[in-house]
C-alpha cells in the first residue's frame, strides 16, 4: 500500500495564494472592456475607480474581523470561507457583466442591473478578501523570525505566477468570448477551496489561540489606529498603507489609461501584466532572500520606493506610437512594468518583514490582519481619487500626483526606520 504524505504548509500556502491571484487576475486586464457597454467613456475612470475602491474598502472593513477570528478559530476554517465567498463573489460580478455584453437586447435593465451586480459582487469579494493576511499568519505561525522576510517573499512569488498565468489565459480567453475569463475565475476558486480544503493543516495550536474581541474591538478603524499608534510598528505601518495607497490607485486607472490614451486592446494589456508576473516571480521567489542579505530590509524597502518611482515617471511621460514627441509607448510601458514589478517585489515583503518582527509573538494574526486592512484602507482610496483625477482633471495627472506622494512616503518610512527597532 502507497502512503501519502502531506505536502509541506508552506507549499499549501503558496498554492492557496497561486490559485486566488490566478482567479483575481485572469478578469483584470478586461475590466475596461467589462464596464465600457454599461457607463460613457467619459465616466469609465471614475467607475472602474470606484470598482476597485469598493472591493478594498469591503476588504478594510471585514479583513481585521477575520484575522482575529483566525486567531480564535484557527488559520483553516478562516480561509476556507473566504475562498467560498470569493467564488460567489466574482459569480455575481460574472452576470452583471453579463447583462453589459447583452445591453442591446436588454436596453435599461442591462444598465440598471448589469453595475449594482457586478458592485455587489465586488463588494462580497472583498468582505471574504481575508485570504492574504490569513495566509500571512500562517506563515509567521511556521517561520522564524530571521526568515520571514524570504518567507513573505513567497506572498509575491504566487501574486507574480499568478499575474504570469492569469492576464495572458483572460486576454486569450477574451478573444474567444469577454465573459470566458469570469467563468474560469470561478472555477479557479473551486479549485483553491479544494486544495485549502484537501491539503493545508491548521497552524495554530489550541493552546496559542485568543478569545475573540468585543465588537469595539473589532471596529477595523479602531485596529488600524492602535497599529498606527503602536511606537514600534507605528510608522513603518503608516508608510505601508500610504505606499499601497499610491501603487494600487496607480494600477487601478492603469488598464483605462492604456485602453483610452494609447489604444492598447485586451490582448496588449493581458500580455503586459504577464510580463509584470514573471519580473515579479523572479524577483520574489528568487532574488529576495539574496537581495534580502546583501542589503539588508531598510535599504531594499528604500531601493523598492525607488524603482516605482521611476516607474510612475515613465508612464507619465509615454506617448501613442503615431505622436513623434517624448518616449514611445511600447518600450516605456513595458520598460516602467519592469521597474515597477521590481519595486513592489522588494519593497512589499521587506515592509512586511520589518514589521512582522516588531510585532508581539502573540498577536501576529491580529497585528498582520490590521497590517492588511490598512494596506485595504490605502487601496481603497487611492483607486477612486486616481479615477476623479483621470476623468476631472487629465488623463495623465494620477501619475504625476503618485510621484509626489511617494517622495513622501520615502520621507516617513525612512523617518520610521531610525526610531523604531525590531522587539
């Protein structure tokens, strides 16, 4: 008789993160063309703001509640639910889009059904978005100290392989049919409830579990302002949300910006983002610990802020192929997606790091679960202010105002740094 091992928990985790980023970001590089048959093109920036703002700040709401019901209940039953709520989350999104791509038979109701759904199940998916900060706590659960930071670049490695498989299979799937890639998004999800379910072992002991906290103590703003107040992990943690803040409202008006200013079609963008998965891959799945050593997590989070920064100045400056002034579009593009995958492949798992470890032993699950709704916070109002900013102001004017914010954000978390130590 063949015995069967379980796999290691790291490697669970991993796949449990593949998975989700594989089903996150195999409808990504479509949305433009998902919300366009239901909102004018000069309200398409605002709305996909407010799509992507409306998923984190579900997210910032429900996220501290499940970190600290994973450090009651444990790590499993947690993310087996968010899973499921995943998977009827980008269902709902699923048929609202749906009823946009049937908008010349179904008139009115395509328009007044088709974006409260697809809102709806934004909104869901976010709710149970708890997946990361629970997978996050597995990981401290099983990793010591010294090597979180390579441990947290695992994080990274599964967003990269899964932003390398998903946007090209959702741009190639989109030529067969536009709604193609939710239903593989879908089945994605089914499967990662049965990997989680088949595979991952529970990591916290009933003995290291806590007593769940009164409802005021749930309050997600009242988590992020007790991390933020927290003298060891205070600033970095501000500097955290605020860097997230600036990346993700950035990544968000990205599509519409490259869809509307530089008529880049689903396929282009699929093929950008695959590009974006393997630098990523590369950087955290192989570079990070060696990086990590040789530089030490203070001077790559610096490094990182860096190259996103360079990053943004590309973009802003990038001109349609026919418009002979300032850098062309493909190679500027595709040269600022390098830089950008770089910097957010060192800077995220050493900020993480830095602040894992000036963290209580006990309270991992709760002080990451906060790290992530801050993280919700920042990403849920970078989005709409960058689509105010694309559709009032100018399509380029995100970026230059990302540039200023992240000289900012260098400023307070290289403040952070010399004032607080690790516990």
């Amino acid at each position: 008789m063949v015995s069967w091992k379980r796999p290691s928990t790291l490697l669970c985790v991993f796949l449990t993160l593949l998975y989700d980023r594989v089903g996150e970001s195999v409808v990504f590089p479509l949305l433009t063309f998902l919300v366009a048959p239901l909102v004018s093109v000069n309200q398409l920036g605002l709305v996909i703001g407010l799509l992507g703002g409306s998923y984190t700040m579900a997210q910032f709401l429900a996220t501290p509640v499940i970190g600290s019901l994973s450090d009651h209940f444990g790590r499993r039953p947690v993310l087996l639910v968010c899973i499921a709520g995943s998977a009827v989350g980008v269902g709902l999104f699923g048929v609202g889009a749906g009823l946009g791509g049937t908008s010349s038979g179904w008139g009115w109701l395509a328009v007044a059904g088709g974006l409260p759904l697809m809102f709806t199940g934004r909104i869901l998916d976010g709710a149970t978005g708890g997946t990361a900060a629970t997978a996050q706590a597995v990981i401290a659960d099983t990793t010591p100290p010294e090597r979180r930071a390579r441990a947290f670049g695992l994080i990274g490695l599964a967003f990269g392989l899964g932003f390398i498989i998903g946007p090209g299979l959702g741009g190639w799937l989109a030529e067969v049919h536009l709604q193609l890639p939710i239903a593989v998004a879908v089945a994605v999800a089914l499967i990662n409830f049965l990997v989680t379910f088949l595979l991952l072992p529970e990591t916290l002991p009933p003995t290291a579990r806590q007593p769940l906290p009164s409802p005021a103590q749930l309050n997600p703003f009242r988590q992020v302002l007790q991390l933020l107040q927290d003298p060891g992990v205070g600033g970095l943690s501000l500097g955290f949300g605020l860097f997230f803040l600036v990346f993700n409202g950035f990544t968000t008006i990205l599509v519409p910006f490259l869809s509307l200013v530089l008529a880049w079609q689903a396929v282009d963008v699929g093929k950008l983002f695959v590009l974006v998965g393997v630098v990523a891959a590369l950087v955290q799945g192989v570079l990070i610990g060696p990086l990590s050593r040789w530089l030490g997590e203070q001077r790559l989070t610096m490094l990182g802020i860096g190259l996103v920064l360079a990053g943004y100045l590309l973009v802003g400056f990038a001109q349609p192929e026919a418009d002979a002034q300032g850098p062309m579009a493909q190679p500027a593009i595709y040269s600022a997606a390098v830089l950008l995958a770089m910097g957010i492949g060192v800077t995220a798992p050493s900020l993480r790091a830095m602040i894992s470890r000036r963290l209580d032993a006990g309270s991992q699950g709760r002080g990451l679960g906060s790290l992530q709704a801050l993280q919700s916070l920042g990403t849920s109002i970078g989005p709409p202010v960058a689509g105010v900013l694309f559709t009032s102001l100018a399509p380029r004017s995100p970026f230059w105002v990302a540039i200023v914010a992240l000289v900012i954000v260098a400023a307070l978390t290289s403040g952070a740094l010399q004032r607080q130590r690790p516990r």
